[in-house]
C-alpha cells in the first residue's frame, strides 16, 4: 500500500493563538466560539491541554485567566507536566501576537482541523471500501453525505454590525433602476411576479396541489420561463416522469400541439413544423434535467451542487416532487414525517448555500376532498408540518374542473373578497370536443399563495390549456368578465 501523506498541521499558529489567549483573554471570546481541543492538531501534545485548561478557565470566569491561573488549572487537572509546566507557559506568551491579527490565526488553526477530518474521512472511506462493498450506490451517497458534513464546518464567519449590514442594503436600494423591475428571477405570470419580485435566490418555494391538477405542468413552465426569459441555467429533477416524457410535454406546451399527437406521432404536416420549431427553441435553452426515479437526497444535494460548481449562475433548482423524495432506502412508514421535516430542511439549506431558489413541488393531503368547497389551506400539506415551517413561499394550486370531471360535487363559496361566501354560480358555456381541441380544453386555475415570507399573500388566475401542459396570464378583459361573474355569484375559489 502506498504511504500515507501526513496530515496538516500549524503549530506555529497554535502557539500564536494559546499564547494570544492568556495574554489578552479580554479578545479571546472568538477563539473560545470557534475552536475545540481536537482542533489543535498533537503535533506538539502540549497544546490542546493548554487549550482545554483554558477553556475551563473561561467558562468558570472569563475574567480570570492569566499566568498563574492557567497553571494552578493545569495542577489541578493533573496535566501540569504533560503541558510543558510553566516554562511552557511563558513561551506560549512570547508567540502572543497582536489582537486585532487573532481571527486571522484563529480560522487559520479551525482551517487545518477541518482539512485534517476530511483527509481521516477520506482514510476511512478508502478502509471501508477495502473491506468489501456490497451496495456501491449506498456506500458512495452516505461516503458523500459524511464528507458534506465536514465541509461544511469551514462555513463560518464572523457576525456583521448593523452599520454593515444597513450600508448593503442602502447600496441594493440605491442600485435598484425601477421599482417594477423583478428583483429575482422571473416567473413568466404577470400576477405572480407582482407578488413575489420574481423568485430570490435563497428561497424554498413550495408548489402543492392534488394529483392530476396541473402541478407538474406547472412546474415546467415555470423552469422553462426562467431559462429562456433570463438565458440562465435552471435544473429540473424529474422523479416521477422520465425525461423524454417530460421534454414531450415541454415541446407541446412551446408547439401548441396536443401531448396525444406528439406522443403517437400522429402530426400532419402543419403540426410537424411548429413542433420542429419548438424543438430548436428548446435546444438553445439552458435546461438541464435529472430522470433518477425515486432519487434519494443525497443524490439531489450532490448533483445540484455539481452543476452549480459547472454553472455558477445557475438561476433555479425544480424539483418534482417532494413525495418521491427518500433520504435513504430503508422505508419506515411511522418515521415518514420526520423524514421529510428533515428533507424540506435540507432543500432549505441547499437553496441557502447555493444562493439559488429552489421550487419543490408537493402533493396536499386527501383532507382537501373532504371539504365542501374543495379549496386547500396551508394544513393540507402532505406528510410534515415541517413544509410550511421551512418554506419561503407556498402555493396551493385549485382547479374546480378537475373535481367536477372525476364526479366529486364542489360546493361554491370560499376565500373571496373578505372571507364572504358566495352561493350562487353563473352558469359557464360549455365547450364542444371540437372546440376544446382547438384551445387545448382550457382551465381556469386559481393559484393562492397562501405564506410568502417577504412579500404578498392572495390569489390570482391563470389559464390551464390541458392539451398542451401549458400556462398563460388570462388576457385582461378574461379577467373583467371572471370578475364580474364572481362578484354576481360565480364560482368558489380563492380570491385577492
């Protein structure tokens, strides 16, 4: 076996740092927050026994280290000569630097720590592997996982002052052209980037509705605005279709040719060229998809982060959906709801890290059926309370038609202009099969965002051409005609 390179080491600033300590223990209150005993590295043995009797020390009483405590400590822990005894002491006091330099030493001894646990790591994974390895995808996502964690640890830095952080927000405002412009990424709805300013990096968005309601289609369209209106990458995690089944319903939403036609092939000639049209467009748009079926976490965290070290102005992360998501093989139905509080957490955390927003979509629970109006509320999330905790932003998804075409009765009424309900409902023509060919068999879908974190909550409408898996803004006069039906006794729903 090839020889093992020894592990870094600073005993330098070790000293540097000790020494700092008991010299001017008032600034050493960072050291303390930051490092532990096994942060020093026992090339000289000495000097995490002097950190832990000084570490005792600040914790009895901040106030009290100096020379002689620190010695009467280590007398008392019976580590007076394993430490060096005070001839040690005072050499440490000579390698004292000056404080305002100490944060510097600090990290610089936390640093060689974190490298030094992440070479044993990288050891053990090779020792492990030595053994044997009867799961390769198992050994190499929690190998991943172990080594996330501890790079992780090098993730810290020091608190800002409110002068700093009010001069980066005074350098934003200033910096900002036009209040109408989106200050995050754009999502294709007219109303929705009203609400939202367009999705902010950092943000967890959750994207919930009953089966077959649209949510997926959803989804796509709102991963494929963002890449062609911005020409940023946008990853899209697909658990549940695979990606030609998804990259189909992309083109029919882009073509305005029927799924049924382009899945059978069944095109006439008309069809063929939008559909080829659609196809180059796609083609020059930065999407990038991920078929895994059920895919665990931790394969979702490594391959978003892959691409983001590839892209570093990847614009968006979408993820379909949450359900499908497991953090490892083993299924314990009972744990399921701590599963995915722990899950949406770390689709949290990555969104965080990668300063990225992340839309995860997610199915709510059967509760909503029960209920008259069929109308969904932030309790019906599925699985964890956890969910709504987490996320930024939530959008429950409504569509009336899906109730009334799988024979459930809905009663009318629901969240409308100051929580007054609405019996009665004008009645809607009805499309013929002909007609409903021609316009994709459109839906009214009413899309509530029920939490947003920064900005505004309520409702507003968008047009499901079911056909075609596609979204658009009603045209305003849709919208004056929708309005003016509801205010005379139209339909439930959600409203502003």
């Amino acid at each position: 076996m090839a020889q093992r390179i020894e592990l870094p080491s600073n005993v330098e600033a070790e000293r540097a740092v000790l020494g700092s300590i008991i010299n001017f223990p008032d600034d050493s209150d960072e050291a303390f927050s930051l490092l532990k005993e096994e942060d020093f590295s026992g090339v000289d043995p000495r000097n995490p026994l002097v950190f832990r009797a000084l570490n005792l020390l600040h914790k009895q009483n901040p106030n009290s280290i100096d020379p002689e405590t620190l010695h009467g400590m280590l007398v008392n822990l019976n580590l007076d000569k394993p430490a060096g005894g005070s001839e040690y002491l005072f050499e440490l006091i000579s390698h004292a630097i000056n404080p305002d330099n100490i944060s510097y030493y600090i990290n610089m001894v936390h640093e060689q720590a974190v490298l030094r646990r992440l070479l044993l790591q990288c050891r053990q994974i090779e020792d492990t592997y030595a053994k044997g390895v009867s799961d390769i995808g198992q050994f190499i996502l929690k190998s991943n996982e172990e080594i996330a964690n501890i790079a992780q640890q090098r993730h810290v830095q020091s608190m800002l002052s409110a002068k700093d952080v009010a001069e980066a927000v005074s350098t934003r405002i200033a910096n900002s052209r036009n209040p109408s412009e989106m200050t995050g990424v754009r999502t294709g709805y007219r109303r929705l980037d009203m609400k939202t300013h367009g999705w902010q990096k950092g943000d967890l968005i959750i994207l919930a509705a009953r089966p077959s309601v649209g949510k997926t289609a959803f989804g796509l369209n709102l991963a494929y605005n963002a890449a062609h209106m911005i020409n940023k990458p946008v990853a899209f995690f697909s658990l549940e279709m695979s990606s030609e089944l998804i990259m189909s319903r992309l083109i029919a939403s882009r073509s305005y040719v029927s799924n049924e036609h382009i899945t059978t092939g069944m095109l006439d000639n008309h069809e063929k060229v939008k559909v080829a049209s659609a196809i180059e467009e796609i083609s020059n748009t930065p999407l990038y998809f991920d078929d895994t079926p059920n895919c665990r976490l931790g394969d979702i965290l490594s391959k978003a982060r892959k691409l983001k070290n590839a892209h570093e102005d990847l614009s968006l992360i979408v993820i379909d959906y949450l359900g499908r998501i497991r953090y490892s093989d083993r299924v314990d139905f009972n744990a399921r709801q701590q599963e995915v509080a722990y899950i949406s957490g770390e689709l949290k955390t990555l969104a965080r890290n990668l300063e990225v927003p992340v839309i995860c979509l997610s199915q709510l629970n059967r509760n909503v059926d029960k209920a008259e109006n069929k109308i969904p509320s932030l309790a019906d999330l599925r699985e964890s309370g956890a969910i709504e905790q987490d996320a930024d932003i939530v959008m429950l998804m409504y569509r009336e038609d899906y109730y009334t075409d799988i024979g459930l009765s809905v009663k009318k009424g629901g969240w409308k202009n100051g929580g007054k309900e609405q019996e009665e409902e004008q009645p809607k023509p009805k499309l013929s099969d002909e007609e409903k060919a021609k316009t994709g068999d459109v839906s009214d879908v009413t899309i509530s965002i029920a939490k947003n974190r920064n900005g505004q909550i309520g409702s507003f409408h968008l047009l499901f051409q079911k056909a075609f898996s596609r979204f658009d803004d009603p045209s305003p006069e849709y919208e004056q005609k929708q309005a003016a039906l509801r205010s005379g006794g139209g339909s439930g729903g959600f409203e502003d």
